[in-house]
C-alpha cells in the first residue's frame, strides 16, 4: 500500500483534478474514494480527516492536506515532477499562481454554481430548476470565459506553453458541464475549446477513467433532475 492516500470522489471537480495529476506524473497512492451522494463526508470517521467535510484530501505519511491547489502544489515539490507542472524558475512558477489565483472566483464559481444550479439543489430540493437562476450563472460563466481567453490562453496552455497543474484544474471545472448539458458554452468557443481538447488528449486515458461518472450522469441527467440521488 502506497504511503500517499487520496480521499476523492469524481464527481467532484478538484478531485478529479489530483487524481489525474497523481496517474499522470506516475505518483503511486492508495485511493480512498469517498460518495458524496452519500453522505459519507459528513461521517464522523471522514471528519477526523478533514474537518471541513470536503474532498479531495491526501494523506501522506500522516501530513494531512484538505485544499486541492495546496494539495497540487505540495505533490509537485514533494515528488520532484517534471518540472512543466509547477516549474522550479520564479517567474514561471507565479504564472502558474497566477491562474489558480484567479480560478476559485473566477470560473470555478461560475461553473460549479451552474452545475449545482441545474442539478444538485433541484434534485436535494424537488423542485423544478431555477431558470432565471441558471440564466444568472451561464452570464457568469460566460464573463468567466471571457476572462480565461484574454488573460490566460494567449498561449498554448494557461500558464505558457506546456501543461501545468493550473490547466488540469481549469479543465475539470468546464467538463462538470458536460453532466447538465451545457458544455455549448465552452465547445462553441474556439479559442477555449481547443485548449479544452489539448489539455484533455495529454490527460490521457486518465481523463476518460476520471470522467466516466461525469459521462454516465450525462447519459441520465433528463431522468435524474428531479430525482433524488
């Protein structure tokens, strides 16, 4: 059993992100994987972990961290990766900040709360979606986008010309939209799409393994929106 533990669910975002980190740099862990539709983050046992309830979490000898850019961060240093993820020079490395600085208001919120808007407060609710509330969101989103295109993807990935861990964070927040059927709002831009698809095809096969919950809710959402989980 790998000295690294990851407690993640892939239907969250920022787990998906430090698992396919971890299969993508060759960092060996033991997976914990925690169902969120279940409740068992709010267990007593997952609270002695992170008392925040939330996932992803790794456990690395004991040494405990429960925030996914820390998390991202911690990895890359502690096991000497290539250096493209978070690269060891100064001012590449801030560039790389720089994005994860910007991501969590600008279009994490966006597209998680559109996320959560379409599906998760419908089906905890049983209540029929919120349009004028969707509505909201898909502008945020798209100003998010606007914000991605002008200030991070004037080159190839967000922070330069290779893929960083700021590039597999940004992904997974637009692909969640991929579950509620609004992925038009990135896919129709050709500037974000492309970089969609680079980051994708060099996340490979990890991102398909990573996805296929996202995929199989897709495949279901008309169903389960006003189901429960």
């Amino acid at each position: 059993m790998a000295a690294l533990k990851l407690y993640f669910d892939f239907m969250s975002q920022p787990s998906r992100s430090v698992y396919m980190f971890l299969k993508a740099s060759k960092i060996p862990f033991t997976p914990k994987p925690i169902a969120l539709r279940k409740g068992e983050h709010f267990t007593e046992e997952f609270k002695k972990i992170n008392p925040l309830s939330r996932v992803p979490v790794i456990d690395n000898n004991q040494f405990v961290l429960t925030e996914s850019v820390a998390i991202l961060k911690y990895l890359c240093v502690k096991y000497n990766v290539a250096d493209h993820w978070y690269p060891r020079d100064l001012q590449a490395q801030v560039r790389v900040d720089e994005y994860m600085s910007w991501h969590h208001l600008g279009l994490r919120i966006a597209a998680a709360s559109l996320f959560r808007e379409k599906l998760i407060i419908p089906m905890a609710k049983g209540k029929p979606i919120n349009q004028e509330k969707v509505q909201r969101w898909k502008k945020l989103v798209n100003e998010a986008l606007d914000g991605l295109e002008t200030a991070f993807l004037k080159t190839p990935f967000v922070s330069g010309n290779e893929i960083s861990v700021g590039d597999v964070l940004g992904v997974c927040e637009l692909t969640q939209l991929y579950a509620v059927k609004e992925e038009a709002l990135f896919t129709q831009r050709p500037l974000v799409n492309a970089w969609v698809e680079r980051v994708t095809q060099r996340l490979q096969p990890h991102f398909d393994a990573a996805h296929q919950m996202i995929y199989r809710v897709r495949d279901r959402y008309d169903d389960m929106k006003m189901a429960k989980l």
